[in-house]
C-alpha cells in the first residue's frame, strides 16, 4: 500500500524516472537526488508514510517531523496505542500521557484487567485499585483461593484470614488430609489432632501400613502392631516361632508355637519335651518316657525298668532285677539269694555271705557259713577269731583257741600264740633265749655248743660227746675235746685216755709217746713194757755197736 500522499508508485520510477536530474547508464540518479518522496541510490525506494513532509533524504530515508502518531529517525515507528492523543516523542517513542487504562513510558502496557477501576499507574501499573480477588501492582495475581471473602492485600497478596482448609500468608496452601476436621494452624499448616493414620506437625506423613490404632503424632510410633509385625514403625517381623504376635519394644514373642522357646522363640524344645516347655528356659512341663532334667536332655539310666525315671531327679522309677540305688547304678551282690531291695541293696544272703548286702564273704576259716548279721561262725582246724578271720600261727602243734589264737607251741617256738621262733640253738624254748631242750650240736639250759671235735652231737645235758678221731676226752665226762698227743702214730690215741694205741712215731716212747728214746738206740726203742717189769726203762730195741 502507498501513501496517498504521493503519487507515483515505485513501479513509476522505473529506468530513472523518479531522478531529479538524469541517471547513468547503471540507472543511478546523479547528484540532483530523487524527486520528492523517494531515496536511495536509485530513487527507487519511497520515503516512510510517517515523514510529515514527503521529502527524506536519499541516503538512509531519515525525515522530520514526523506526522502524529509516528516516530523514529525514518519515522517508520507508530506510537503505542495507549498515547493520550496518539502522539509521542520521535525519538524514543514514549508519551507524556498514557490513556487510563495503559502504563509505561511508551504507553503500550495494558493496565491488568482486573483493575477494579480499569486504569493503573503509569509507572509502575499498578492498579488503583484492584478489583476484588486480585492483588499485585498491575492486580494480576490472583489472591489465594483459601482467603476468606476472596479478600487479600493488593501489595502482597497476604491474606487476613485464611478459610478452613487452608494456611499460609496467601492461604494458598491447603491443609494436610491428615488433619483432623481438615483446620490448620494460618501461619505454620499445623494441626492437631492428626487422624488416624497420619503423624508430624502437619499430619502429613502417613504412619505405617503395619499400625494399628494409628500413631504418635510427632514421631510416627506406632501405637500398637498389626500381627506379627514390631518396631517403632511396626517395620519388623515377629519370629516364624512366634505364635501370634509379639512385642512391639522388642520382638519377644507373647508365647511360642508348641516345641519351641527362647525370647523370639528361636530355639527349638529339647527332643526329651513331651509337647511343650517353657518360653523363658526351655523347660519341659514333663518328658518322653527315658529321659529327664529341666530340659529332658539327659537319658534315664539303662537299668531303670522300663527307661522310666523322676522327671527332677532322674532317679529309677524302678530296677530290672539284680539291681538298686536312686538311679539303680549299683548291682545287687553276687551274695545276695536272688534280688536287693531298690531302695538300700539289702537282701538275703546265700551261704558263705554275710552283711546287710551280703556284700562280704564268709571268711575262710569258718565252718561251712557263718552268721549273715556279724559273719560270727564255728571255725575250722586251724583258725581262730570270732568270725574266724584269723589262721593259728604256723609255730602251734596242732589248733589253737578260738577266743584268742593261744595254743601249744611246736618246737623252735613260744609266745601265748606261739609266733616268736626261738634262737637257733633252741629245740623248744620259753623266751627267745630260756631253752627247754637244744637242737642238735647243743647242750645245756642255755643250749652251748658241743665241741667243733665232737664226732656226731653231744648230750643235750652234759655236753659230754665221743670226740672225732685225733682227739679224745682228756678228763673223762669233759665237754672238751683235746688233741692226741702229737708224737701218736697217725695222729691217733684212744678217745677216752688219750693213750696213743697205735704207738709213737719212732724216737718216741710211753702211753702218751712223750718220752725219748735213749741215744743209744739206733732206730727206735720199746714203746711200752710189760706191765710186770719193775723196771722203769725202756730199753732200745737195737743198740749201738761198741
């Protein structure tokens, strides 16, 4: 479209029509310029429809003034709408005057439209005042939808009071579900009471799906558990052993399933449980037949009768035969007629046995049996004592007395109960040294021994003895011995005189051979005379020649 101010179109100025002077032959004006209404080079361009004279200049198409309702250098720039009188400055574009319902420098902000009044200050837009609902400087921000009567102040939205539901300056902030009543506190969005099932200051935390009864309001405990579930949040799952729920603190179960104990009821009854025991220790309330303790763990004894025993003391109900003792531990004696009482082992005792429990034999020494209360018995050959405990000393010939084991002594013995030997030299005797007769080699009360020449022994009261040859009885009924005369031939002389009876050794002569034969003899002499020679000589048997 072109200003019908002018009248010629750019098509008319074509091939150099619109110089004002001529044009080259590249069809540019020469310096005369472009007729009025045109510019550049080629004055083929038309000046701005804003230049309130139809003149611009050729290089950059400036003009002025400009016609009303324009601006800019080229006055190509309308002025905004909301000019008072559609004018502005043609520099800048700005007004003096806004109409009532625009603002800024250039007048081209609409004022908000909620404006009460429609109109706003030309600064800053605000409006003056805002309508009902609206606030800020240009009333285009909604007041929070929670202010009661939709009222809230035009600077800063802030609302007096809030309606139920909502919090905060500009009530634009609704209360948690969780509040009871659905009221919170205007300033902070807190609330009490919670509903069930929500905790915090504003109730807006859900408490666990694991509560029951809800929770504490500002920590979120629960107040109780659903089953099976602890903690504070009930976040934790009671023990499998647990039979229903447990303790919230804790875990600990309330009670356990059958067979089972422990603070969670993690371990399992002893196998010696029948059926249960107890939550704390584990118990038993009473046990498998063989077996006892607190927690049957312990095996009855093998011998009680049928493997029952006292659930406490683990003591034998009863015993298989043969047997006795709390536990029946203890074998009935070998000397027992038949079984014991379980009690104390006492019985009947077979013969030969004695005691209570027939627990000790009859000794050796008694006859056959003895008595079963003391083991007092007749004795045998031979022993002594009241229950024949003791055998006669090997020094008694024969028995002995059977109070007190005196007897008669053998020989080489003495002592009431004939246990001290005598002294070697003692047959019989009545103290180690007080002899009645001698041993062999012995003679007298006090047993001296014979001559070491006695041929054999000696008598056993004079000690006189036949002595060994080379000897003989000097003084006949002596106990000494003395040696031949030694000039006896071989040594030899008659065993009571001492005569030599088999002669002297030659140059000897006389009974005892202890004469010298005369030197005039010159061999030997007569050894003896005839008794009826009164000479007292001997005469040589071979003389010395002269």
């Amino acid at each position: 479209m072109y200003n019908s101010k002018h009248s010629l179109g750019r098509c008319d100025c074509h091939y150099c029509k619109c110089c004002a002077g001529t044009c080259n032959p590249w069809s540019a004006c020469d310096d005369l310029g472009c007729i009025a209404g045109y510019t550049n080079r080629w004055c083929i361009a038309r000046c701005s429809e804003g230049c309130a004279d139809i003149s611009c200049t050729r290089f950059g198409a400036e003009c002025s003034p400009c016609l009303a309702g324009y601006w800019g250098d080229t006055c190509d720039k309308n002025c905004s709408q909301g000019c008072l009188s559609e004018t502005c400055n043609q520099s800048n574009g700005s007004c003096s005057t806004c109409k009532a319902d625009y603002w800024g420098d250039s007048c081209d902000k609409p004022c908000s439209l909620d404006c009460s009044s429609g109109s706003c200050d030309k600064d800053n837009g605000s409006c003056l005042p805002c309508t009902a609902g609206y606030w800020g400087k240009k009333c285009d921000k909604t007041c929070g939808e929670g202010c009661f009567s939709v009222m809230c102040s035009q600077s800063d939205g802030y609302c007096l009071i809030c309606k139920d539901g909502y919090w905060g300056n500009r009530c634009d902030q609704q209360c948690s579900v969780g509040c009871s009543l659905g009221i919170c506190a205007k300033n902070y969005g807190t609330c009490s009471p919670c509903r069930d099932g929500y905790w915090a200051g504003s109730c807006g935390q859900l408490c666990s799906d694991k509560c029951s009864g809800g929770c504490v309001k500002h920590n979120g405990t629960c107040n109780a558990c659903i089953e099976k579930y602890w903690g504070n949040i009930c976040g934790r799952q009671c023990s499998l052993g647990c039979s229903g729920n447990c303790r919230q603190s804790d875990g600990s179960c309330y009670q356990c399933d059958t067979g089972l104990w422990g603070n969670t009821c993690e371990h399992n009854c002893s196998a010696g449980c029948l059926d249960a025991c107890s939550q704390e220790l584990g118990h038993c309330v009473s046990c498998v037949t063989g077996f006892w303790g607190d927690n049957c763990n312990n095996s009855c004894e093998k011998v009680c009768k049928d493997k029952a025993c006292d659930k406490d003391s683990g003591h034998c109900d009863n015993c298989y035969d043969g047997h006795w003792g709390n536990r029946c531990e203890y074998e009935c004696n070998a000397g027992c007629n038949g079984t014991c009482d379980k009690s104390n082992g006492y019985c009947t005792c077979e013969d030969g046995y004695w005691e209570n429990r027939c627990e000790n034999k009859c000794n050796e020494g008694c006859y056959e049996t003895c008595n079963t209360t003391n083991g007092y018995c007749t004795c045998k050959y031979g022993y002594w004592g009241s229950s024949c405990e003791n055998e006669c000393n090997a020094g008694c010939n024969g028995t002995c007395d059977k109070s007190n084991g005196y007897c008669n002594c053998e020989d080489g013995y003495f002592g009431d109960t004939c246990t001290f030997n005598c002294s070697l030299e003692c047959k019989a005797c009545t103290s180690l040294h007080d002899c009645t007769s001698c041993t062999d080699g012995y003679w007298g009360k006090t047993c001296t021994a014979c001559d070491a020449y006695c041929e054999d022994t000696c008598d056993k009261d004079t000690g006189v003895c036949k002595c060994t040859n080379g000897y003989f009885n000097a003084k006949k009924n002596t106990t000494i011995c003395t040696a031949c005369p030694s000039n006896c031939h071989n040594q030899t002389c008659h065993p009571d005189s001492g005569v030599c009876n088999q002669g002297c050794v030659d140059g000897y002569w006389g009974d005892d051979c202890n004469s010298t034969c005369s030197e005039k003899c010159t061999v030997a002499c007569v050894q003896k005379m005839d008794i009826a020679y009164s000479v007292q000589i001997h005469p040589c048997m071979v003389f010395l020649a002269i």
